[in-house]
C-alpha cells in the first residue's frame, strides 16, 4: 500500500507539472474528435441524399482529411489531438481529476476513460501512419473489429467473451440514450463564457449526437453478438458497418440521414468543448 501511495503521489506530481501542456492537449483531442465525427456524419448524409454510395467510418474521414488541400498537414494535426485526448482520458482514468472515486460507479466509469483512451489511442496512430504514407492506415473498421474479434475468441471461451463485450456495447448504447434525455450534457462546460444562443444550440446538439450514437452502439453490439453465436469474427462490424446496416434497412435513407445529423451535432458539441469544457489535470 505504501508503494502503491507513493506511485500515486508521483503521478499527480508529474501530472501538476505538465498541466498546462495535458490541458492543451486535451482540448486539441476534443477539436480532433469532433472534426471526425462531422466528416463521418457529412458523408453519410451525403449517401442518404443519393450524392454518394459508400458511408466511411473514422478511418474513411481520415482519409476523406489527406485528400483535401494541405490534407497531410492537416491529419498531422488531427493525429496529435487524437493523442492528446488518448492521453486525457487515460489521466482521467489514472488519476481521477474529475472526482469519479472508487465505488462501483466510479470504477466503470474510470475504466470506460481508459477504453476509450485505448481506442483513440489507435485511431491517432493510424492517422499517424497515414500522414507517413501508409495508404490504409491499417485498414478499414470492418476490418480492424474482425481481427480484434478473432483474436478475443482464440481466447478461452473467446466467445462468450465477444458476447460479454458486445452486451456491454449495447448497455453503453443505451446508456446513450439515458443521456440523451435525463444528463446536464453541459454541465462541464463554462456556460457564463457562452451567448445564451449558442448554449442551447450546442446542447440541442449535443442530445442528437448523444442518441446517433446509441444508435450506432446498438447496432455494434448487435454484430458482435451474432458473430459470438456464429462463431464468425467477420460479422462484427464497427462504425462504418452500422452505417451500412442503416442504408441497408427499410427507409434506409431516412434513417441514415437522422444518424448522420445526429452525429454531425455530437462532433459539432465536442468542438465547442474543446474550448469551453473545464479541464484539470490533477
């Protein structure tokens, strides 16, 4: 225990003295995150309006970034907020500056941060590679969340795990839900350095955005379900496949076309975070 405190008192040392710079960071990551969001969003409207046929997940609006003018300067920047808010939420989950604690709540809440700081983890490295010349950056969605299915199931009971994890992602999803109706999803924010107008905007945003994702979440799970039962790690699909499961529907298009303004509002609303959000590193 003894060991254990004084690792910590030496985490939040370091984590005070390089506050400002896990500040910025942490700020440029919720730019970053929100940019992909409303690239992703823009192109799958973009299909439900017939102007295009292929929906892209976070990788395809990377990719969407290197095409533009001064696009590999651009994903370079990207790719370092991507990091940085890799790295915010990691010390969110280390060190707890937001006061999560350690009950029950806390701890699934903290190890949320870490998954999630995990994954955006990837997603800037890919970003980083792609900025270096790698043409796919490691692959589609599709793809990457059927080799990380296959490896989970090689693993003892691998696919009740898969099924476990994918239950998980549909409770998280409904979750969303949850937060998009009952959660002060600004009340993080400095709302006194906010025009009345754009706080409502942004949380009239935020509570779209949150419900596209719940929907995108449920429909992930749905997929990592049926590929435990299967036995098929090909059927799991990530973001860009839920996309395509909506186009693919009944009243694809309209259905497509609510998700896609729905996530362009939840990129729009981290954005805003990115400037108003109260952040603390330790």
């Amino acid at each position: 225990m003894a060991i254990q405190h004084e690792m910590e008192h030496q985490a939040r040392n370091a984590a005070r003295q390089a506050g400002p710079g896990v500040v910025m960071l942490a700020r440029l990551g919720y730019a970053a995150r929100g940019v992909v969001y409303v690239i992703v969003g823009i192109l799958a409207a973009r299909v439900a309006m017939g102007r295009r046929s292929q929906v892209e997940g976070t990788r395809g609006a990377l990719a969407e970034i290197i095409e533009k003018p001064f696009g590999r300067v651009m994903l370079g920047i990207v790719a370092l907020g991507l990091f940085g808010y890799a790295l915010w939420r990691l010390v969110q989950a280390g060190l707890d500056p937001e006061h999560k604690g350690h009950d029950a709540g806390g701890t699934v809440k903290r190890l949320g941060y870490a998954l999630s700081g995990i994954v955006h983890a990837g997603l800037a490295v890919t970003a980083a590679r792609m900025v270096m010349g790698s043409s796919s950056g490691g692959g589609g969605d599709g793809s990457q969340a059927a080799t990380w299915t296959g490896r989970l199931m090689e693993a003892p009971a691998g696919r009740w795990l898969v099924a476990l994890v994918g239950l998980g992602i549909a409770a998280y999803g409904i979750y969303q839900f949850y937060r998009a109706v009952k959660s002060d999803l600004a009340k993080r924010l400095d709302l006194g350095k906010m025009r009345v107008r754009t706080r409502e905007m942004a949380v009239r945003a935020a509570k779209a955005g949150v419900a596209a994702r719940g929907v995108v979440f449920l429909l992930i799970a749905y997929f990592l379900v049926r590929a435990a039962i299967d036995y098929e790690p090909s059927e799991a699909r990530g973001l860009q496949g839920a996309l395509e499961a909506l186009r693919d529907a009944s009243y694809g298009p309209w259905m497509l076309g609510i998700v896609a303004l729905g996530l362009i509002g939840y990129g729009l609303f981290e954005i805003v975070k990115a400037r108003y959000r109260r952040i603390s590193a330790t």
